[in-house]
C-alpha cells in the first residue's frame, strides 16, 4: 500500500502544480517563480472553478478542475509570446535558480520523511479526531457527487444522499479536499490514503517552495539567507508538524502553507515601478493566490494580514510615499498612520461581523497564562504554553532571537519582526485577555493555542533564517580573524559545521536519564519537542476504541454483503458515537449519521424517531412510516467506545437520544441479524 501511497503524493503534486504554473507563466512571472508560487494559485483556481461548476450543475473532476483550465492557461501563454506583443519578457524579479527549488523540496521530503512518515502506523490510518468525520466523510462525498464546491457543502451530496441529509449544509473552505476527491475519482486510492498522501505534498512541497519564494523576495541579495531558509523552514515544531496530529485540521495545515506564496504575491503587486500591464497581470496572480488561502481556510488570509500590514508600513516608509490632495500633502508618516488606522477599524469590523461569529466566539479551549509565562513560553517557542507540556525549542529561539537582533540593527527587515512581534501578541492575548477583547485579538483562529502557535512559527521561519544566517557569518569572520587554519576554511568547513550542530541539536531526540544506582534504566525521560510531537503523531494515527483496525474491516465486510443484497445505495442506520461515523468515508457505507451530531437539517424530524424509537419498530407505525420516507435498511453496531483521556468523543454524547438503536439486540422484533463479529453486527430490518 506504500506504493499506492507514493502514487497518490506524485498525482497529487501535479494537480498543486501544474495548474498554477501555466497559469503565471501566461502571467509572464519566471519559471522558477511560477513553481514556487504555483500550488496557491493552483488551489485558487480548482476551488474558485469548484464554486461555479457547482452553481451551474457542471461535474467537477480532473478533466474539468485539472485539463481544461491547463489548456486554456497555456493557450493563453502562447498568445502572450506570439500575440501583439511578441518576444515580450517575463517580469523581472529576484533570480531564483532551479538548484535552490530542488533544495526546498528535497528537504522539505527528508524531514517529512521524519517527521511525518516514519511515525505513520500505516498509509491508511486514520487520525482519531472529533473532527476526522468531516474530512473523511466530505471527501468521499465530494468525489462520488463531482460537486465541489465551498458554498453549500456538506458530507451529504450526492443525489440520493441530499433527500436523507438531516444536518444541513452551508459555507466551508474547500480547497484541501478537491485534491484528495480526485485521486479518489481516478481510482489511485482509497480516501484516506488520499487525505494522508496530500498531507505529505502539503508539509514537504507546497510550504517550503512559499518560504523560498518569500525569502528570495524580501532578501534578493544573500544567497546564504535563502539557503538556510530550507533548513529552518522544516525545523519549526508548531508549523506544520503539529497540525498534521492536532484535530485534526488539514484544512488550515494546507491553508497556512500557502501564507507566503500569498504574501509575495501582494508584495509584487504593491511594487511602485510597475507598467499598467504588469500590474494587471500581477493583479489575477494575486487574487488567484488570496483565492486558494480563503477557499482552503479563509483564517490563513489574517496571517498574511499580520505579515502584511507591516511591510505595507515599511514600503511606505522606504519609498518616501505620499499623497496629494489639492494643496494638502500628506507625508509617509501620516499615511503610516492612516493605513495603520484603517486596518485596525477593517480588523474589528471584520471580527464583529455575523459572518465570522461562529468562528471568533468559539471558546472551547478556555486558555489562560500569565504575562510573563506567555514571554517565556515566545522565547523558548513553546507557543502553546500549558496546552502541550514538553521544553519548547530552546535552541530555535536563540536563533529567532538573533534574526530580531539582526533585523533591529539594520533595519531592513524590521517589519519581519514587527508582523513576529504581532504574532506574539496573539499569544499573549489569549493568554490573558477574556471575552470581546480575547475575540478581537485571537478569534480569527478560534483563540485556539495550537493555531496561534503556527501562525507565530511561520512569521518566525524568516527571523530563523537570517538568525541563522547572522551566526554563521559572525563564525567564519570569527575564524577568519584568528588565522588558524587558512583562508578558505573558514567560509566552508566553519558555517557548515555551525549548521550542521544546530540542526542536530533542533533534532535532537529524546533520551533517559541515567542513575547512579542502575546507570541504563534511567529515573526519568528528557523529551525533545521534536521527539513530542513525533510520539503524538503516531499514538494520534494508531488504534484507539472509537476508530481501529478491526472496527474499520468489520465495516467493509458489511459493507459487502449490503452491496450484494441491496446494491451500495442501501442506507443504514447507526449511532456514530460508536465509531460508525467514518463508515462512510472510509467504506463506502451509507450510514446516516455522519457526524457527532444529531440533526438540523429537513430531515432531522424523522432522524430523530429513529434515533430514540427504532427498536420498537415492529409496533410503532411512526417509526415504521420514518423508516419508509428515508429507505432506511439496515442497521449497524459497532463496539461501544470508552472514553479515551487523549481524544474523547462523548463531550457531546446523551445516551437518551440514541436509545432507539443502543436498544437493539438480536431478540429485538422486526430485525434480522445479517453478520456479526463479537459485539459488531449488522441488522437487517425487516419490520418495515
């Protein structure tokens, strides 16, 4: 299965790549440039088409989502080149060498090969998390409707399944399951090796081509930087290794790597020495990345906010800028002012705006720490403070450290600490603030801990690399002033040494402490943050009582025997509590409850007869009638669960209202039993 599993990531790498390539190769942005930039505008331009094919009924696959816009966008390439303006040269940005893109991505897949893959139980394990219902279950069903569209979505989408939906659909952001959904169409693999594989292009391709992009950007002279980047953009713990064994949220793991490739789009747009045409063309860049960010996870668009404000602040500043109205001058200063004003008072509009309530008032986590506990926590980047107990990353946040030293002394990059330091107080914020205040400053990522901390990580990868940068260069001028071993050791063996230790030490792993008394047992466990989040990631992806190994296959055999019975249109009846809700997503089965949820939707009132009445079947004509409006044929058991301290999913669990099938035994009236494995078993009704 890791073949198909290697597949799949390979597939998937060029439906993020390809797209968006020819897209800003029409655009006349370098090659180079283009890949780095290429799996936002790719995102942009799969989720924007998702939405309109979904409006007008078109179904949405690789041909419609993938081939047709590729075709046009290299099409219009070759009108570009051999139009009007024939011979026309691409925009002249930064160099940025093929040998740098491979080196992204190289280690970008060496430290994913580490960090993510080598804990991975399985290439099809399933993450235990509330939220893995959503995922699984809304990929399948975006694959076997061909809808794929943000607006109206929900786990209940093809055409028999909208008349049984009983949780209703709305707003969601797409993008990361539009990928997943066509290798699921073409057949490559089942869907969650898909989410899996995706995953992996997301964290080792997608993230370190933007961090490439954004560094060659912001610093176009130092080589040095942009190389360092690659290693310290894989060295950050809370982004994006944390996000793939936190939720889970893939949605925002894929939404936050397209942060930079955002970002550097709307830094080429605001360039001041742009022709008309240009900045047109850099414009539908733009909008095509800010289109992936919002459509994949629209909070991701107010990172790039923080990131942005203050480079808009800097470009002000270092370009004199100002503005004439009549006789009234405004200078670079006031209109610093002025934009700082603006985006506050767009910032709270925003945050107090009905359309984002569900997501700012959110207030599961209940966070609290103390001023000086959220410094420490910053310095040492351990972001999440008491939400994960581990040491931090020390080492990473002297280098940090010294990127802001850097930056304070020369000033060139001051607003990178500047969009850091607003990050930061994110983290203080949630930490201290409560209500309305704590909504405005952290609401926009559900004043959640571990997505404060990714967004933190990422305005830090830049302060890391020229940190690290800095280091180096003080190291080899260091040797070099003492003379001690020649005048070309110093610039080579010296700096790749210093880097090589720094790398060790970030990952370095987790080891016991030895005694006296018995000096191999060890009295204690000395663990790394990487060591951490790589031991949580695999206890995430194995077994647990809700969703295992023996649940999962019980499920596909009775799938089976449904299919051969009935045909694969069947629909069952199941309480997901048990860990039937992924019975969907991940066999096939057309369970009705599809998530930890009881119902909302037009047909929540016949749901919720059978939810609570089910087992009286056989005398009860209005559960009888409930069962025939729905076509409801079976139903199935699976283990019941208990509760697990790491990942619970009965906070929202009433037993009363799943009486109807908890009460359902062998002897029950008006059931037939069809399979059964120890405490698992699939009924037959026959009552109705």
């Amino acid at each position: 299965m890791w073949i198909e599993f290697f597949e799949a990531a390979a597939v998937a790498t060029l439906f993020l790549l390809v797209p968006g390539y020819l897209l800003l190769r029409a655009l006349r942005l370098p090659r180079a440039w283009s890949a780095c930039l290429a799996p936002a505008a790719s995102f942009g331009v799969m989720a924007v088409l998702g939405v309109v094919y979904g409006k007008a009924r078109i179904p949405a696959n690789v041909v419609s989502e993938v081939a047709v816009p590729s075709a046009l966008f290299v099409a219009a390439a070759l009108l570009a080149r051999h139009g009007l303006r024939k011979g026309a040269p691409d925009r002249d940005l930064p160099r940025l060498s093929w040998g740098c893109v491979a080196l992204y991505v190289v280690l970008g897949l060496v430290v994913a090969a580490f960090m993510y893959l080598k804990p991975l139980p399985g290439p099809n394990q399933i993450m235990v998390g509330k939220d893995v219902a959503h995922h699984l279950n809304g990929v399948l069903a975006f694959a076997q409707s061909g809808d794929f569209s943000s607006v109206g979505m929900s786990l209940y989408q093809t055409t028999a399944d909208l008349a049984i939906n009983p949780i209703g659909s709305g707003f969601y952001p797409a993008g990361w399951y539009i990928p997943c959904a066509m290798l699921v169409q073409l057949g490559v693999c089942e869907t969650a090796v898909a989410m899996n594989a995706v995953n992996l292009v997301v964290v080792a391709v997608v993230w370190p081509l933007g961090v490439l992009a954004l560094l060659r950007w912001i610093m176009p002279s130092s080589r040095r930087i942009t190389v360092l980047g690659a290693i310290a953009c894989t060295m950050f713990m809370p982004y994006p290794w944390y996000l793939l064994e936190f939720g889970p949220i893939f949605p925002t793991l894929a939404g936050f790597s397209l942060i930079p490739s955002c970002a550097v789009a709307f830094m080429l747009l605001v360039e001041s020495d742009l022709s008309r045409r240009d900045r047109v063309r850099t414009l539908i860049a733009f909008l095509a990345c800010a289109a992936g960010v919002a459509l994949t996870q629209t909070s991701a668009l107010f990172v790039d906010v923080i990131i942005l404000v203050p480079y808009v602040c800097s470009r002000i500043l270092t370009t004199s800028a100002e503005v004439r109205i009549r006789r009234l001058r405004i200078g670079p200063h006031a209109l610093v002012v002025a934009w700082l004003a603006f985006c506050a008072l767009v910032w709270v509009a925003v945050n107090r705006s009905s359309i984002m309530a569900s997501v700012v008032r959110f207030s599961m986590w209940n966070y609290d720490s103390s001023l000086w506990q959220s410094i420490v926590n910053i310095f040492f980047l351990a972001y999440e403070g008491r939400f994960v107990g581990d040491l931090g990353q020390p080492v990473l946040g002297l280098v940090v450290f010294l990127g802001i030293v850097w930056t304070l002394r020369n000033r060139r990059l001051l607003w990178v600490s500047a969009s850091y330091a607003l990050a930061c107080l994110t983290i203080v914020g949630n930490g201290l603030l409560k209500g309305t205040a704590r909504e405005i400053v952290a609401g926009f990522w559900y004043s959640d801990p571990p997505r404060l901390a990714a967004l933190a990580a990422i305005c830090a990868v830049p302060l890391a690399a020229v940190g690290f940068a800095w280091l180096m260069h003080g190291l080899a001028r260091a040797f070099r002033a003492e003379g001690r071993w020649g005048s070309s050791v110093p610039t080579t063996v010296a700096p790749v040494a210093l880097a090589s230790a720094v790398t060790i030490a970030v990952f370095f792993p987790s080891f016991n402490m030895p005694t006296p008394d018995a000096p191999s047992a060890g009295t204690g466990r000395v663990e790394t943050k990487v060591e951490s989040t790589r031991s949580a990631l695999r206890a995430v992806y194995s077994d647990y009582e809700t969703i295992n190994t023996r649940k999962r296959a019980f499920l596909r055999t009775s799938q089976s025997r449904i299919e051969h019975e009935e045909g694969q249109d069947a629909l069952v009846m199941n309480n997901p509590f048990d860990g039937s809700f992924i019975a969907y997503g991940d066999a096939g089965m057309r369970v009705l409850f599809r998530d930890l949820a009881t119902g909302e939707g037009s047909q929540a009132a016949d749901a919720a007869i059978l939810r609570e009445r089910l087992d009286q079947v056989a005398t009860d004509h209005e559960v009888q009638d409930a069962v025939r409006r729905l076509g409801v044929r079976y139903v199935i058991k699976l283990e019941d669960c208990k509760e697990n301290p790491l990942n619970s999913f009965k906070w929202s669990y009433k037993e009363d209202q799943w009486a109807g099938i908890n009460g359902i035994t062998d002897d029950t009236p008006g059931f037939e039993v069809v399979q059964r494995q120890g405490d698992m078993v699939l009924y037959r009704i026959t009552a109705a």
